[in-house]
C-alpha cells in the first residue's frame, strides 16, 4: 500500500511457523525497504537477542516495585512458548529474528514497533476487575501445570493469532473487554510506529491477527503517548482498600469497649485467618520457614494497610535466605517449562512466595473480616 509518499508492505506471519521466518527473509531481501518494522517492544527484542539478559535482574527490586505477579505473568507466557517450541521443534518468534537479522544484512533502519508489554499487561489489568485479576492469574498460573499436547488443529488455528491472543484466548471469551488493550490499541500503536519508520518503503513484520487491523489504522493519526499511558486507577477499590481496614477495626474496638472477651476473640480470629491462609500460601511456593512465619505476621498487620501486602515481607525475606545465584538465572528459560522447574527455581520460586502469600492473605481478610462481623452480631 501506498501512503503519504511512503510504500508499506506488511508481512502476516504465524508466530510458531517456520515458513513465515522464509517468507520474511524472501520479502526483505527482494524488497531491499529502508525501514523493517517488528513487532516487537524493547523488552521482548532484548529477551530475543541477549540470551543472558536475565542475570541482570535485581530480584529485590521487582518486589519492591511490586512487579512480582507481572513478572510471574511473563514466565506463564514463556512456559506456554517454550511447551510449543518444545513439541513442535518450533522456535516462537522465529519470524521476528529473522527480520532483526534480514534488516542488518541490508543494512535497513530496524523499528521496535509494538507497545511495552508491561503497558499491555497494565491496560488488562485495570480492565477486569478484582475478580477478573484473580481468575486471570489462577489461569496463567495453571496453565504452568497443563501438560497436555497441542494438537495439530490448534497450531494451525495459532497461526492466524497474535501471540499474547493465543495464551489468553479462553479468557477473552468471557472478558470481551480485553480485546480493547490486546488487539485493537496495539493495532493502532504499530500502525503509528510503522508509518513514522524512515524511509520511503517500510516492511513491517507482524502477526496475522494484526494485518487486518493495522490496514485500517494505518490511514489514521494516533496518538502513540495515549496509548502508551498507564490509565489512572479507579478510585473506588482505593476506597474500598481503606474503608474495610477502617470498619474492622472500628467494629472490634467497639466491641471491645462494650464486651472484652469478645473482642478479644475477634482479634485472635482476624489474626489466625489471615495470618494462616497466607502462611498456607507461602508454604504452597515452598517457601522458607522463616517467610512461611514473617507470612504469618505479616499479613494481619498488612490486610489493614492497603499500602502493604504480605508477600512484599515474605518475599524479601525468602530472597535473603533463598538469593538467586547465576545459575538460577541462567536456567530460568528452561526451568519454566515444567512445574517442577517454577517451584525449585529460586528466582520463580521467590515469585510464588510473594504471589500465594498475598492471594492468602486476600482470602483472609475476606473470612477473617466476616467472622469478625459474626461476632460482633453476636455479642450485642
């Protein structure tokens, strides 16, 4: 297509087919363009291109950052990957190499085309509630146990799906809403980013799913700052996250003030629920006796300041006993395709310690908080 001057070729690949890879040197070698497009994002070309990019990682500061369950997410998706890879003898994102290693030959001006991934995750994140979060976590993190073979119709149905579409797929289903930052932004942003490429022709390697997509957006300005902020949070779980500490204690003071003994057994329940769902949590990532414990203190202190969590403790505390060496670091690509691989590995493992220890201290607060309820209707 032609635009502004400028011809545009785009390229619809499948992400686990190694026929696209082909096609993709052919096109950019006949072509000989000024600018190839990838889509990819700086994070995911780094993944690509530095096989030891993962020893750079400073472990304490993605809990501080409270990347932890991102993070997870990556390594879900990358299980995923690698199962498929491993299945099929298929190398995913072959295509987008090659065209890295097609756009060097000819010495062509290489775009980094799509959004951050950790934007796109951000955007998802923001779009499906608290349950929503907690579906789409539970999911990612089965599908680490799901060893079932891929068959051969849906490889080829993967084929016409954008990658991250693939993993989340059954999810979109009943979260319509996600198509919004998944497909149709993205569409936008890359169709952006390949026509302010240099240049007057530009080959953009892409996935099939975004072809259609981006040959409608692509006629279209965007505006690539929008789509690339992080949305403001909705103010209402901030008030929720200080109303239910607010109302706890203020019910237990009370009934501490009108029935002692009541009250005192209202302390010890918040603090026996959640104290031991997320110690249960910790102990489920096998985690160290010492962050099972910290777990244990942590979290009744932490379910009232929403500012806290629990597994920020846990983790900490697991990652001083249990620190990642280069080892870790080193096998965390292929540890990550098997369950085995996610609870032995120290970095996934200091992970799950932070993810189980929060999600049982979330449960705790539930119970706990409803008990305390019970016994304060109790007691009047």
């Amino acid at each position: 297509m032609h635009l502004d001057g400028k011809e545009f070729i785009l390229i619809g690949t499948a992400h686990v087919s190694k026929q696209s890879a082909e096609q993709v040197k052919e096109v950019i070698e006949a072509e000989r363009p000024d600018s190839v497009c990838i889509e990819l994002d700086e994070q995911r070309y780094q993944s690509i291109t530095e096989g030891n990019a993962w020893r750079d990682m400073d472990i304490f500061k993605v809990i501080k950052e409270k990347k932890a369950t991102l993070l997870l997410i990556n390594l879900a998706i990358s299980s995923f990957q690698k199962r498929m890879a491993k299945q099929f003898g298929i190398q995913p994102g072959q295509e987008m190499i090659q065209g890295i290693e097609s756009a060097k030959e000819i010495g062509a001006d290489l775009v980094l085309a799509d959004r951050n991934i950790q934007i796109t995750f951000s955007r998802i994140w923001q779009n499906v509630g608290l349950w929503g979060k907690a579906k789409l976590l539970v999911q990612l993190i089965f599908s680490i146990f799901d060893k079932e073979s891929i068959s051969e119709e849906e490889l080829e149905k993967m084929k016409s799906q954008d990658m991250l579409d693939t993993v989340l797929h059954d999810f979109t289903v009943h979260f319509p809403k996600l198509k919004t930052p998944l497909i149709d932004e993205r569409d936008q942003y890359l169709s952006q980013k390949i026509r302010e490429a240099p240049g007057k022709k530009i080959v953009a390697v892409l996935g099939a799913a975004h072809v259609p997509g981006i040959t409608k957006e692509i006629e279209k300005e965007h505006d690539v700052e929008r789509l690339s902020q992080v949305p403001p949070k909705s103010k209402a779980p901030k008030i929720i996250a200080w109303t239910i500490p607010i109302l706890i204690l203020s019910i237990i003071a009370y009934t501490f003030y009108t029935n002692p003994s009541a009250g005192l057994e209202q302390t010890l329940s918040w603090v026996l629920w959640n104290g031991s769902l997320s110690a249960i949590g910790t102990a489920i990532a096998l985690g160290h006796p010492l962050a099972i414990l910290t777990a244990f203190i942590a979290a009744p202190i932490t379910s009232l300041d929403p500012i806290t969590a629990a597994g920020w403790f846990a983790g900490f505390v697991q990652a001083y006993f249990r620190r990642p060496n280069v080892a870790d670091f080193e096998s965390l690509s292929e540890d990550v395709q098997s369950v085995k691989g996610f609870w032995s590995n120290k970095v996934t493992r200091i992970l799950l310690v932070v993810v189980f220890s929060n999600l049982g201290s979330s449960l705790g607060t539930f119970i706990g908080g409803a008990d305390v309820v019970r016994l304060f209707i109790e007691s009047l």
